[in-house]
C-alpha cells in the first residue's frame, strides 16, 4: 500500500541536527600526524569528501540537508512487511532505503554488533574521561565540544593554562596527540554521524571504547548509525498526520500550520 500526499497541502519545516562545520573543525585543529591517524580510522573516509561540497568551494555556499525531498519521498512511502527497510513509490516505480543502501553510500561497516568480551571490557577504562573531562559522570555534547577544544588550548584563561600543563605531565606528548585523535573520532560520531542533541548525555561506553583504537575501528557503527536513522525518519507517522488535515479543512489551527520534525541520525545517506 502506497501513501500518496499532496505535499503542497501537508507542508512543513525538517530540520537536522548535525553540525557539517565539524568535518572543517576537525581538518583545522589536527596536525598532519594526527589528521592521518584519524584517516586510517573507520571514520577517516569522510575527511576525503571534497571541501566544495562541505564548505562551498569557491561559490560559498555551504551544502545544505535537503529537507523538502525527504519530506517529498516519506509522503510517497509504501508500507509493507519489511522491518528496517522503507520502500516509496517514485513515479510509478519502489525505490528502497535499506541497511545496503546505507552501507553503500556511507561506506561505513556494517555487521552483527558483537557483544564487548570480559577482556576487553576489562580494558575499556575511563582515562579519556577522567583526564579531559574531569572525571564527570555525565558528558552533554556541549561538554565533549569544549573538551575535544581545550585540547588544543582554545578559550583558557591561566587556570586553564594550568590545568593543560597538569595534563601533559599525565599523559606523554605522543600519547597525547593520539587522544587528541580519539576524541575527535567521538566528536565526529556525535555530532554528524548519530547527529545527537546538544544537550543529551553522550555514551560513555565511546568515550571508553575508543581508547582502544582497535576495538573502535573493528565496530560495526553502521548498523548504530542506521538504526537510528531508521526509527527517526520512519517514526514521522505522517499518514495520521495527513488524514487529521483532511478531517479539518476549515481547522487552521491543524491544517493552517506547517509540520515541524528533526531527524536523528545520519540523514543525509537518505
């Protein structure tokens, strides 16, 4: 069965919540030791998209999420029985987004998400957190910005200053420049590929596993990625939405008002 809507009488506004201006960030504040670290990473890939589609290039227009054609294609989605697939129909013809699409067009890897054995659980320890982030027992995305920042002695007065120096005597200069690497690598998940809310907790169970680049790069954050990318764009039960507007023509306080949604996740692979 097929939805068919008229997206000029359903209107609305989709907004997103992945900052690209990290991919710039991220280029900017890494040396080129540590920039070719993070390319061998399993996130690495991204850094090679080429600058005029993040930033503009020369026309200075930045890319830009297209929320009009993903509104245009959830108001044309089929139902079927498939779980953690979305079929459409586009100009007579299903188009399908499916876990193998995601694969293909993020390059991201994708599996059966293993379960963290006792001994590398053993390994999975707090030293990032306890060291650049205070120890805090809750990290909001604002904290692991200002985090991953202070890192390169961005926005610190003289205690900060102090606490830097305190650090480096913690942690060896090439030990940290790789953890200047993992945070980044938890800033990227964070903040483009799960697009998280500034204001949420992010895992600790990242900011651990990352320690261990090992066990970092071999997980399939693919299927994290998807999966939440998935629920969010196929949660917008838009059919309900659309019968209520048809219900209340005369209603503009339901079909006077345009729909409003925010997408988790990595949108743009849709």
């Amino acid at each position: 069965m097929a939805i068919f809507v008229d997206k000029d009488k359903f209107p609305a506004k989709i907004t997103v919540k992945q900052h690209m201006r990290i991919f710039a960030e991220i280029k900017e504040k890494l040396d080129d030791w540590e920039l070719d670290l993070f390319k061998r990473s399993c996130f690495g890939h991204f850094l090679y998209l080429e600058p005029e589609w993040l930033e503009g290039g020369k026309t200075g227009k930045r890319n830009t999420f297209t929320g009009q054609l993903v509104h245009f294609l959830l108001l044309r989605r089929m139902m079927t029985s498939k779980k953690k697939e979305m079929w459409f129909l586009v100009e007579g013809k299903p188009v399908r987004f499916s876990l193998i699409e995601f694969a293909m067009v993020t390059g991201l890897h994708c599996s059966t998400i293993p379960k963290i054995s006792t001994e590398q659980s053993f390994r999975l320890k707090n030293r990032l957190r306890d060291l650049y982030f205070e120890g805090r027992s809750q990290i909001k995305q604002d904290d692991l910005v200002r985090g991953f920042r202070s890192m390169f002695n961005e926005g610190e007065g003289d205690s900060g200053k102090k606490e830097k120096r305190k650090k480096k005597k913690v942690a060896k200069r090439g030990q940290e420049r790789e953890d200047r690497v993992k945070v980044a690598l938890v800033y990227f998940l964070e903040g483009v590929l799960l697009s998280a809310n500034a204001k949420k907790n992010i895992s600790d169970f990242y900011l651990s596993m990352v320690d261990d680049l090992t066990i970092f790069n071999a997980y399939p954050w693919g299927n994290k990625v998807y999966d939440l990318t998935f629920d969010s764009l196929s949660s917008k039960n838009l059919v309900a939405k659309y019968k209520e507007r048809l219900a209340k023509p005369n209603d503009k306080q339901v079909s006077g008002v345009k729909e409003t949604y925010t997408f988790l996740g990595f949108p743009f692979s849709f």
